[in-house]
C-alpha cells in the first residue's frame, strides 16, 4: 500500500468515517422524497454499517487511579493527563487543567495498554499453507477491520498486537504490528512506525505431521525438523544470490549511466524482481524482525545457527516452550521470547512445556513477553501474566511487563507504548481491581486517549438479559437441587 | 516419564524451597517428611495437625485462627479451640489459609496424556453412538504425568469422562492421588454422560453434536440433530422396557438375554445414577428437559453457555449446572461477557452451580475459570462453593467431601491466599490426609533447568 | 496445438447453430414508427421514428420517414430504449468447478481435486482461474437458450468473463444473436479479469498455490512484476536481435504485456471495502487501467473510488446486511435484542443507495447485474427508490456501459451509425410495471416470450432476496389459499398452517400452529418474493416473527427471524 496515504489515513480516513455516518443520517432521508410514500415514513435509521468512531481525546485526565506504570512502579492515588492522545503527565500531584474531560478512576487500577505479541486476530485468511516458504505473502493484504474479536480483546485491555501468519509454513509470510483502533478504517489498524516482520515457523506444525493427509494426497516438504532446517537455508542461500545479483546490477548500471563513450555497450539487465526473497533480503540486512514459531530446544538453536551463519538474528522466539532449556543461547544471540502462561501437551512437542518457562527465561535475562496465539485467550492476558508469579516467582512488575513493556520491546515499539510515561501514546486498561486479582475486569480501554471500550454502554448480558424481560424475580439463595 | 528426576531427592527438596519462599521456611522444619518425592503413607494412628491458619471450611464461618486435626485420612476436628493431639505432627500455618480441597466437574484427566500426534495413551471416545457401558475408570491412568500438576493447584478431586458420541458412557468421581485407578475412586460410576444432539457452527463451542462436521448444509445438520434427538428418545424407551422388564424377573431362568449396554442404563433410568448431558444452548437444554419429563432422568447438565436463558426454570426444578470453562468465546452475535457472566446468573437465580474445565491438562486452571466469573457478577463465596462443596452435593458425596468438617475425608489445601488468586501459592495438598508431593514433570524440569550451569566453551 | 483444437470444436459448434432450424428472429430493413424513443444521449422522442438498415440505425427521430424498402412496425404505445448491456456475465462459458475454500481459504483442498475431475469431463478444460492468457472470444459456446434468456430480460449485448479467479482471462464482448460466433464478438479482448479467489485449501496443504486470499495477491503482484520484466525483454529482443538472448515463450506473461503498458484495461472484482481498497493498491502499484467490478460497498470506499477517477462497474446483486463491512461492528455493540430485523431492511436500504451515493460521489459507473440477470431491472428499481436519479440509472445501464467496454461509438445509446440494438417496451423499463416487448440486436428483430420459470438447484435463489425471477416484472405471485409450512431449528421443527388472503400486492390472514392463532401482518409480494410478519408467544414473551419467503409455484422456502433467538429456514406447499 502507498505509505504516504497510510501516514495520513488515520485522520483522513476518520474524518471522512465521521462524514460517511453523518451522511448515512441525513443523506438518506433526503434520498427518500423521490418516492411520495417514503417522504411520509419516519426517518431513515441509522446506517447498520456505521462505525462511529470514538471522539479524539484531545485533553483527558484519569483520576485518582493506582497507576501501575510499568516503568517505574506503582502511584497508589495519581492522576495521567492525555494531551492530543499523548501522556502529556502522569503522577501524584498532576493538576487537571480546566475543560479536560474528567475519568473519575477512584478505587480502580490503571496499567499500560496489554501488547499481545503473538495474535492472528482481525484476518481474513491466516495461513497460505501450500507451500513451506511463502515469504511474499502479507497479512496486511487480509485484515479487516470489523470484526467481533478486536472488540472482546480491547475489552480485555489489549490495544495492541502483533497479528502474525498461522504456523503451516517454515516462512509464513510478513506480519503486521496493529493498534486495536476498532472502527477505524482497515489501514488505521496499523501501528505505524512499527518494524516490519516476518513469520517463520518451526516443528510438528511445518511437518505437517499432525495433519490429516487424505489417501492419495502428497505429503508436502519438509517432513523432518531436518527438512526445515534444509528449507530455511535454501530459502536463504537463493536470497543471499538475489542479494548478490542486484547489488552486481546496482554496480553495473551506475558504471554504464556514467560511462558515456559509443562504445559501453548494452544497459546493463536488471534481475528479475523476487517478491518471496525480496523480504528475505531485508531480514539479512537487518530491515525486518524475525518471528519465530518455535517449541523444542533443538529447533531452536537450530535457527539461531542458521541466522548466524545468514548474518543475522531471530528477534523474537514465539511460543518457545522449552524456552527455558536454551535462554542463554536466546540471550547470547540477541533473541527475545514470547511464550504461553501455562499451555502444554496438546501435542508431542509441547510436552515439555513447563509454565515456569516465563519466569526462568526472566531470570537468565531473557526479555519475556506472555502472548495469547489466540481470540479468546487475548481476554484474559492479565490472568495468564499472573501466572509467572504463580510459576517460578516472577516479581509482580516484571509480571506486568510481560504483556506491556516487553512485548512492547520485542516489537520495537517502545518508545511510543508499553507504559504509562510521559510522551508516549495513551494506551490504557482500567481495571476495577488488581489486574492480577481474582475479582478484576476492564471497565474501560483507550486509545491514543480514545475510549475504545468502555463497560457502562458495553453490550453486556445484563443489558441482553433486561431487554428480554422486564425484571427477574428476586433472587433466591443457593440451594442443594439433587439432594 | 523421568526417573531420574523422580529419585533425584536432594534436587527436589533444594527445589520446594525455592518454591516455598521465605514466609514458609520457618515452617519446613516441623514437616518436613523424610521425603516429599513420594506420597508417604502416613503412620497409622499419628494425627497431623495443621495450626494459626484461616479455616474456609466453606460450610460454616471462617474460623481465623484455627486448627485442623487430620488422622487416618479424615479430618478428626476443626476449629478455634481444637486440641493437637499429642504425637501430631505439626504444621504451624500462620498467615496461611485451609480450604477445602478444589473440584473440577468435568476433566479428562488420566484419559489422555498429549492432544495431538500421540493416540496412544488417549481412551476417550469410543467408537459407537451409545456406550452407556464403557467406563472411564477402567482407562484411568493413575501415573498420568498431568495428574500431578494438577494436584499441585490444590485440585484434589476431579469428574473425569469418555467423550464424544450419544452416549459416551459413565464417569468416575476420582481422587487425584492413588496406586490404581479403584484406589482413587470416589465414585467409580458417578453419572453417566451424554451428549444432546446440536447443530454444528454456533459459537465454536467443543461440545457440538455427535459428528456434525463443518461439510454439512444447515438442512443436513438439521436432519442430523432431528435424527439424532430421535435416536435418544428411541434409545432411552429401550433402557426404560429393559429396566422395566429385569425388575419384573428376578430369577435367571424368566429373564430376557443379558444386554450389556441396556444393564449399564437400569442405573439411570431408575433415576439413581445421574445423567450428566453436555448441551451449550437453551434449545438443546430444552430438549434434556424435555428428556428428562419423559423419563424421569436426575439430570446434570454441563457447559450450558446459554443456561442464563434458562436459569429461573432450571432453578425450579433443581438442575444443578456444571458451568465452562469460562474460556470460551461467546458466538459473534453474543454479549460479549456471556461465557463469563452466565455462572453468576445462574447462581443468583438458584442455580446450584460447579465449575469445569473439560480438559486434563488445563484442569489445573479450574479456580481461574471460576475468578474469571466472579469479576463478572459471580459472588466470590458462591465461586469457592462451585469448586468444593457444590460439585460434592452434585455428585452425592457431601457426606465425604467439599467441606472441613469432622468426619470428612481428608482433602485439604493449604495455600497463601484465596485460591482463585493466581497469584496465590499452594504449601500444602492433602489427599485422604496423606500430604502430596510437589513434584511433577514441571517442577522437575523446572529443578534441573534452573541450575543449568552458564554455558563454556568447549574444553 | 491446444489452440487449434479449440478453434475447430468451435467451428463445429457454429456450424450447428447455422444448420439449426430458423428462429423466430428477423433480419432486414425496419422502421419503427409512432414510437416514444430514449435515446440517453440525445433526450426522449416523444413520438418518432427509427429506420434500421444492415444492422445499424440510420435514422432517429422525430420527422423521420420510413423508407419505401423498410418492414414498418407501428409501435404506438411503446417505448424503445437502447439494447442494455451487462458487463458481469458468464454467458457461453462452462460453469466452473467450485473451489472448496472462498476468497478466505480454509477449505480441505477439494478445489483442485474439482478441478481435475473437471478436466476430465469431456468439454471442460481445468479451469483453476490462474491463466490470464485466456481469451473468451476462443471458447464461447452459448447455448441458443442461454441467449435468448438473457435477451428476453431486455439485455443485448454481454460481457463475458470467468466469474472465479485470480486470472481468469481476458473478456469479449458478445451481442444476444441466436448464432453467436468470433464472428459477431463486438469486441475482444476488453479486459483481463481478475479476482481474489484462490485454488482452495488451507493449513492442510495438498492444493494447488495460491489458495488463499493472502497467496492470490502475492501471485497477481509477483505476476505483474514478471510482465513487466517479459515487456522489456521482448522489447529488447525486437530492437536488437543480434546479441540479445532470445525471450522465453510465455503465453500468460504475453497476455499480461499490454495490461501493464496500460493498453488493456483491468477489470477487477472487488465487492467489499477492502476489496476495492486492495484493487486499488494493486492497481496503484503497476499503473493499471482500473476497473473496479462489483463495488457493493463501494459506498464506504467514495474516498479511493473519487480518487481514482475511473469507471466502476456497480453490480445490484445486493448482499446480505451480515456479510457487508461494519455488521460485525454493529454486533458487538451494545443495540436492542429485537431489531435485527429493523437492522436489515436498513442495511438494505443502504446497499440499495450505493448507486446512488456513488452518483452523488461524481464516480462514473455502469449498472451490471453482479450475474444474476434475472433480477436486474427490479433490482435497478430498488437503486431508483433508493435515490439513484432514473435517466442516471438508464444511461448506467447503456451507454456508461458501453464507455466502459470500449464501444461507445457503436452502441449504449438510439443514434444514427450505432448498432441497431433496441428494446421495446410496453411502459417504462424503468418503471413498476415495464415489460420488455421485443429486442433488436445488431438490427435481427427478436420477439420475446414471458420469462421462463427460473432454473431450481443449486446456483438459483438464496432465501430473503428480492426480486422477479417469475412472472412479468411487478406481477405479483397469486398466493391466496392455504399453506403448511415448516421452521426448523436446530433440534426440532416447527409446523404451522397460513391462510392467506390476497389484494394485489399485499396480503393478509392468519397463521396457526399448536401454540394458537395469530394474524399475519404487513404481508408484501413483490414479484414471487413474500414478507410479513406475526407475534407469537414464546416462553411467555411476546415475539416478533418476521418472515421472507419466494413462492415457485405451490413451493415457499424462506426463512424467519424470531426476535433474538436467531433466524429459521421454512419451507412449505400450498394445499390443492
């Protein structure tokens, strides 16, 4: 897509949504008069296909909040103050100037928007499984910007995510850094700034050996962990040649552009142009993240070996079971991890998933991120973040990390989200508790200092279950029924 | 899986240390078995005494500095002024808490072992429509590595199921703890399990129909359901004639041939063993009910996402509902806090209410199931009640478990705080009074790993 | 080789046609006298007169006098407009195998396997939708029935084009004659066609690259990048033989050349929002001639469309209300329990508005029938009271069409030097109550018959769309009597009896089921097309029941929305 309408596309785009669902309101009944009956009807109703977009938050201030930070500790009773959907101040003694709209967060806890660094959230197709290496596939080309499921994860607190290809293929395709601006235009889902990425997977998934193959169908390449790694160097040995190939062409042209004499001979070729190794070459030159589907120890240090002798490094190792068996050998070769709270033996390789994993691969200086892999499980990432204290003793701050500033980190995005300091974007959970406490949901999810979820006018199933009846009867208590 | 880990009790003990943290080091000394690498068999006779805890008997008020007296693997006393017996073995529990040991309602715990690419040490879903006649008991793998880590959360005590098809066959209520799977039943057939026909492709839910596959046209999944709801019914008059018949001749001589399936189902259809159906919408729960009338079945119903429909008349006619896992999605068109707000209706509606995962591995995450309901309008006492001593009224077994009370098995939870606090840490699980070890395939590995040396180069 | 086979079964298949009996058509001299003529492009005649020579007009107007030669037709009373044209048609191409996954993959990979079982089946080639190289105007096998059902519709001229693909190859442009040949294609190639729909399968593998949306647009763009470098290579080889290494043969990158020189327009199906976005940044990407085909939401994409300032083929093969962007937002908003319904009639209406809001836009566009031919002009009806002006529709239906093809000097509008293609009409073709009387392609007058009785099977009618398939246009289905029909829901179904009584086209009565009496209200018919609505207790609550059905015959099959509890397929016979 054209980047310099991206750069723009929030605001234009967002302006011209605003106008679209104006128009859907008054342009319509306008429309009627051309048939005598309609011009008699009540209005038309509003357009079902509207999506409103949250006001911008250009003065905000949230109040009398515990404010987890994420970056520098805990303020029992402070206050953040949004400027133009930036943390303009964040602390005890902030002033609220005159005219700022007011959220009142007395007795409730405010932490960093949630990160999820592992999501296939949004798309409309996620795997391009018939090869083992589609690297010029986008997941950019297959999000959507309407569905149900962005709007339950910001209702989880996620406002961020990294939505990835599915793991059926050893290079899955480029992924996409996303913002959970719900409503918004397609292209203002993307986190811009964000580094570009790309999805490599490893394992029983790019085996393929859990897949049922009908009778007669061919088994697809590799089929062994030996196999991939074969398909992972190929891919890059026919990259590093294509790499070679235009930077001779690159020489070459300049020499005959500046060569003007008779006798220089042909312009120079240019090789044909590689859309699957073009992203490849951008991975060697350090231009795109690797992120890497992962479960055994082996497979791991396996690609470690590989980008080292490619020239260079898998940034992020993502579900990384046995993680905690090779965290020096992660450390050492700059990757980061993200991982599961506690899945494990829903397969042969994640059998020896631990969920201390988070908590280990902490502690031996692994940056550790909690993901969710999943629309469901991107609800609750603050329960699952929990559990590294649970498993192996994480310290509550460096809990928290797990699913704001680091992934925040892994992403490269930290310097515009991931805490609550000041200049940085105001992606914020309200929670009505402890995140970590039993008890706790989000209440309320911004934005860029937009209100992107907010409990009171959630459609909840009380609100479903009064539409339905007028009122239940008085409860009664909880009695014994097969007694 | 490793016996290496297993034996190597040093490590293992450096390891609970670790784990047990600063707050319990004190209390280590005055406990410490011999080993805490196997279950030890406690003396005959001898009494463990746990002290200065909170007591949630769960049944009853908190006592806040109480004493439990466990001997012989049932609790002999509880409360503020109890008496340690002389010769007990103490635990001091102060600032820690007991609870009852947790139930899950529903798990395939000891069934299976890994999900995918490793059939062989699943038995969970027999071929067949109707097995009334399999018994999950008979394949419960006692030395299942899941069942350890689960044990360690404080689950003590589980429902685990066959799966699949019409009848998937009978339950067993079963300790997590025991040298054969006999060893740990509580309830050895403890309800016989259905599964209500359903139309595929609402919500994504795991429980759907027997064998509706996502090829067919809403017209033949609709013939299938119809098909299916028919077979039941046609199954169900049979059990009811063959019931009726075996009670009518005693004698071997005037009785019809044995049928095996149709002997499994006398239970039920005399309404003695419960019949427990997984249905998730209001239509199929219609349906049980609607069984149930015809039959005169004692129903159990589980998963039932969409039982808010349902819950006054659920609540009148005493069906108790095993709710979850509350991690599930809701069907696009759903409230978006349906799946975690339904428990709690159910419960203030009268609604007797448990808590299930429907999984062997994730059982061990049964109370956050249940903390993720009650941040939805689930009152937090009602949440503790679903996991103990509602799963236990359920099940027919409150006279043994689901509470702290004198008399009643020995499943007890020591542990840092609530237990549907992730945060919260277990010190001690009590199975029949016997403490459990921490030790499973995570802990271990978890051990060894931990005290990796740093890498050298090679010598 | 291939080539020249096809060539000769084509032959074959004109030879039949020639050797068939004589239709009913008519060739010659004609002038049609005391007409009302559209022209679109010169305003209405109110009574005047057209003299066809040769298969061309030669003269319109008003003081224009039939020539001594010429078959004179009085058609006092009627109106004549230009022959319509469609530009979304398949008309005389194999229907090809549907691949198991849609534009979103997932499928098991039954796609390919269809496919060949396809290419075994004498007659039909392994139509995988990944072969710009295609050329229509080769393969065109209408049926003389094929024809004439769409002619009778008041269509003359067809686009016709592979409905499914990522290449699907280039289109002609075919006029409705009863023997159609290259010889008579209008005009060949258009346009190269493309689409977003891939082989089929997912995770699973074992089909054929690309099956997904994700592997399509990769492969379009690596294609196109793959023309260009061929265009260059080939140039190079022209200008300078000696020395130069020869270019392989490729016959799709061949076909691609002239697309990425922008001589040859792309026509790119692209119904949603992104759709139309991603075309367009295709597009973008190698300087494409774009046309985008389709655009049903191309009312939430005025932005890019106004942007591109190129012509947009608008189908009015409406979609469901839940399959249009912005319905899955509306889901997870908080909105009363009760209203899905109230929801989708207005999400029809905005749909409908399309055309409209794309007028209002200042975006050039031709009116298609999105391949549903038979529900084209009640479905340009609905555009109208949806706003869109009247001669704005008419002039989408002909001569913005024919701008679009490429053959605005030979037809799209009443013209002397155009093609004699025509429809005459008893009343307003645009009207409640126009029926289409004869059509004149390339000056063969042909007459035309009530419309046949739609095809059932698969492929016909999706439950709860409007339209006419029976029936003249506007003629309403007799439906007075009694009915027994049947809701079915997941676990059980439901029976109930309807006696209903008719008055044009609305009705009334009562419906009956174990559960009592109640009164149907708001009953509509619109063509065989049924709505209305009932209350009924359910649970002890009052329930709203809202009902749309078509009629074939003494059949109904449609569907019921109760209230929040979901939406129910019915069917049912009237009683004898």
């Amino acid at each position: 897509m054209n980047n310099a309408k991206r750069l723009d596309g929030v605001t234009a785009r967002s302006a011209w949504a605003c106008a679209w669902s104006i128009a859907a309101l008054t342009v319509l009944p306008a429309v009627q008069p051309s048939s005598r009956v309609a011009a008699q009807e009540p209005p038309a109703p509003p357009s079902p296909f509207a999506m409103p977009v949250p006001p911008v938050g250009r003065l905000v201030a949230i109040t009398n909040a515990t404010i987890m930070t994420a970056s520098h500790g805990t303020i029992p009773h402070g206050t953040i103050l949004i400027r133009d959907g930036r943390i303009a101040a964040v602390g005890a003694d902030v002033q609220v100037p005159a005219g700022a709209q007011v959220i009142d967060a007395t007795g409730k806890y405010v932490t960093p928007g949630i990160i999820d660094a592992h999501s296939h959230t949004a798309l409309e197709a996620v795997n391009e499984g018939t090869q083992s290496v589609t690297a010029e596939v986008r997941i950019e080309d297959a999000l959507r910007q309407d569905p149900v499921s962005l709007y339950r994860e910001l209702a989880g607190g996620v406002t961020s995510a990294l939505v990835l290809h599915g793991s059926a293929n050893t290079i899955g395709g480029q992924s996409i850094t996303i913002k959970l601006r719900y409503g918004l235009p397609v292209d203002s889902l993307i986190f811009q700034g964000a580094p570009p990425g790309i999805k490599f997977a490893l394992g029983e998934n790019v085996r393929q050996t859990n897949v049922n193959i009908q009778p007669g169908q061919p088994r697809r390449y590799p089929f062994t962990r030996m196999g991939v790694e074969e398909t992972l160097r190929d891919a890059f040995t026919r990259a590093s040649e294509y790499r070679t190939r235009w930077q001779a062409y690159r020489a070459d042209s300049t020499a005959w552009t500046r060569n003007r004499s008779r006798t220089r001979g042909a312009e120079p070729l240019p090789p044909a142009r590689d859309l699957e190794l073009d992203p490849l070459v951008e991975v060697m030159e350090g231009r795109r993240q690797v992120h890497a589907h992962s479960y055994r120890a082996d497979e791991i240090l396996m690609l470690i070996n590989v980008a080292r002798d490619f020239g260079f490094h898998v940034n992020d190792f993502t579900h990384v079971l046995e993680g905690y068996r090779v965290a020096d050998e992660m450390v050492a070769a700059g990757s980061t991890g993200s991982t599961f709270a506690d899945m494990w033996a829903y397969k042969m390789e994640a059998y020896y998933a631990i969920p201390h994993n988070a908590a280990l691969m902490a502690e031996r200086g692994v940056v550790v991120s909690v993901n969710s892999d999943s629309d469901e499980r991107a609800r609750r990432l603050y329960q699952e973040a929990a559990k590294a204290m649970h498993y192996g003793g994480t310290p509550e701050d460096e809990a928290l990390r797990m699913i704001t500033l680091n992934p925040a980190r892994q992403l490269g995005v930290s310097d515009r989200v991931g805490s609550i300091d000041v200049g940085k974007d105001a992606d914020i959970a309200i929670f009505t508790g402890h995140p970590f406490a039993p008890g706790s949901r989000v209440d309320m999810t911004l934005i860029d200092g937009r209100v992107f979820f907010d409990r009171t006018t959630a459609p909840t199933l009380e609100a479903r279950m009064q539409q339905r009846q007028p009122r239940r009867p008085p409860a009664r208590a909880a009695s014994g029924g097969v007694e | 899986m490793n016996n290496a880990g297993r034996l190597d009790g040093l490590t293992a003990k450096a390891m609970r240390a670790a784990l047990v943290g600063v707050a319990a080091v004190a209390v280590l000394p005055a406990v410490q078995p011999s080993s805490r690498l196997a279950a030890q068999a406690p003396v005959p006779g001898r009494a463990t005494a746990i002290t200065n805890a909170t007591v949630v008997p769960v049944v009853g008020a908190r006592i806040p500095r109480g004493t439990v007296v466990i001997q012989d693997g049932r609790i002999a006393a509880v409360g503020a002024n109890v008496p340690v017996p002389a010769g007990a073995e103490v635990i001091d529990a102060n600032g820690l808490f007991v609870y009852p040991g947790l139930m899950d309602g529903g798990t395939q715990l000891g069934l299976t072992e890994i999900g995918n690419g490793a059939d062989g040490p699943t038995d969970l879903r027999e071929l067949g429509d109707f097995n009334p006649h399999d018994d999950a008991l008979t394949a419960v793998n006692p030395f299942s590595e899941i069942i350890p880590t689960v044990r360690v959360n404080g689950i003590t005590t589980v429902l685990t199921s066959p799966q699949g098809n019409q009848i998937s066959g009978q339950s067993a209520l079963i300790d997590l703890n025991g040298w054969t799977a006999r060893e740990m039943a509580e309830l050895p057939r403890a309800g016989m399990i259905f599964t209500y026909p359903r139309a595929g492709g609402g919500g994504g839910f795991g429980g759907g129909g027997g064998g509706g596959g996502q090829q067919q046209t809403p017209e033949q999944q609709r013939e299938r359901v119809q098909r299916e709801a028919r077979a039941l019914r046609d199954y169900l008059a049979n059990a009811r004639a063959y019931a009726e018949v075996r009670s009518r001749t005693t004698d071997s001589a005037s009785r019809p041939p044995v049928n095996l399936a149709m002997e499994a189902m006398i239970p039920v259809m005399r309404g003695e063993s419960p019949a427990i159906f997984d249905v998730e919408t209001a239509d199929q729960i219609r349906g049980v009910l609607s069984l149930a009338d015809s039959f005169g079945l004692k129903v159990i119903l589980r998963g039932a996402s969409y039982a808010w429909e349902l819950a006054d008349t659920l609540a009148a006619r005493h069906i108790p509902v095993i709710v979850g896992p509350t991690t599930q999605l809701p069907a696009p068109g759903d409230p978006y806090d349906m799946i975690y707000a339904n428990p709690g209706v159910l419960a203030r509606a009268g609604v007797q209410i448990a808590f299930r995962t429907n999984s062997a591995s994730d059982s061990r995450n049964v109370a956050y199931n249940a903390a993720l309901a009650t941040a939805y309008g689930l009152d937090p006492e009602e949440a503790l009640r679903a996991l103990t001593i509602n799963p236990a009224r359920i099940f027919g077994v409150q006279d043994r478990l689901g509470s702290i009370e004198a008399g009643k098995v020995a499943n007890l939870i020591v542990t840092t705080g609530d237990p549907l606090d992730v945060r919260t840490t277990m010190k001690y699980v009590f199975i029949r009074g016997q403490s459990m070890p921490f030790d499973d395939v995570h802990t271990r590995e978890y051990e060894r790993w931990r005290n990796r040396p740093r890498p050298a180069p090679r010598p | 080789m291939r080539r020249a086979s096809k060539r000769a079964a084509w032959m074959c298949a004109a030879l039949t046609a020639f050797l068939a009996p004589p239709a009913a058509a008519q060739e010659g001299t004609w002038a049609l006298t005391n007409v009302r003529i559209e022209t679109v492009t010169h305003g209405v005649i109110e009574r005047g007169t057209i003299v066809i020579r040769d298969g061309l007009i030669v003269a319109v107007g008003a003081d224009v006098t039939a020539p001594a030669d010429a078959r004179v037709l009085d058609l006092s009373g009627r109106t004549v407009f230009p022959g319509l044209i469609d530009l979304t048609s398949s008309l005389g191409l194999p229907a090809p195998p549907t691949p198991a996954g849609g534009p979103g993959g997932g499928g098991g990979g039954g796609g390919a396997a269809a496919a060949a079982a396809a290419a075994n089946q004498p007659g039909q080639r392994a139509y995988v939708g990944l072969e710009p190289e295609r050329l229509v105007a080769d393969e065109l096998r209408p049926t003389a029935a094929d024809i004439k059902a769409a002619r009778d519709l008041g269509f003359t001229v067809v686009l016709s084009a592979p409905a499914r693909g990522a290449f699907r190859g280039r289109s002609a442009l075919v006029p409705l004659r009863d023997s159609v040949t290259t010889r008579e294609v209008v005009r060949s190639p258009v346009a190269l066609h493309l689409g977003y729909q891939g082989i089929g399968g997912g995770f699973g593998g074992g089909s054929r690259y690309p099956a997904t949306l994700l592997g399509v647009i990769a492969y379009e763009r690596q294609k196109f990048y793959d023309a260009r470098r061929q265009s260059m290579l080939l140039d190079r080889y022209r200008t300078n033989p000696r020395g130069t290494p020869r270019p392989p043969n490729d016959e799709a990158l061949d076909a691609l050349i002239p697309v990425v020189k922008g001589e040859l327009p792309v026509f790119f199906a692209a119904s949603n929002e992104n759709e139309i976005r991603r075309a367009i940044d295709i597009a973008h990407e190698f300087n494409l001639k774009l046309t985008i085909v389709g655009a049903a939401e191309g009312f939430r994409a005025l932005d890019v469309l106004q942007a591109e300032h190129r012509p947009v083929i608008v189908s009015v093969d409406y979609p469901r209300s839940t399959d249009v962007t912005g319905w899955q937002y509306r889901n997870a908003q908080r909105h009363p329990s009760n209203d899905s319904a109230a929801a989708d009639s207005a999400g029809q209406r905005v749909l409908q508005g399309n055309p409209a809001a794309l007028m209002r836009a200042g975006v050039r566009f031709a009116l298609a029938s999105g391949g549903r031919a038979p529900d084209f002009l009640a479905n340009v009806r609905k555009a109208i009271a949806a706003g869109l002006p009247r001669d704005s529709a008419l002039a989408a239906m002909t001569i913005r069409a024919a701008e679009i093809a490429g053959v605005a000097e030979q037809l799209g509008s009443i013209e002397a030097g155009k093609a004699a293609n025509l429809v005459v009409s008893e009343g307003d073709l645009l009207g409640d109550s126009g029926k289409v009387r004869m059509v004149f392609v390339d000056g063969i007058r042909y007459p035309v018959d009530p419309p046949p009785a739609p095809a059932a099977g698969p492929g016909g009618r999706r439950f709860g769309r409007g339209g006419n398939g029976q029936g003249q246009p506007g003629e309403a289905a007799q439906v007075a009597g009694t009915w027994d029909i049947t809701v079915t829901t997941p676990n059980t179904s439901y029976p109930s009896t309807l006696v209903l009584t008719q008055n044009g086209s609305t009705f009334g009565g009562t419906m009956s089921t174990e559960m009592g009496s109640t009164a149907i209200n708001g009953g509509s018919i619109e063509g065989r097309h049924l709505i209305w609505t009932a209350q009924i207790q359910i649970q002890g609550q009052e329930t709203a029941l809202s009902y749309s059905a078509d009629v074939t015959g003494n059949r109904i099959t449609g569907n019921v929305t109760a209230g929040e509890m979901g939406t129910f397929p019915f069917t049912g016979e009237k009683r004898p």
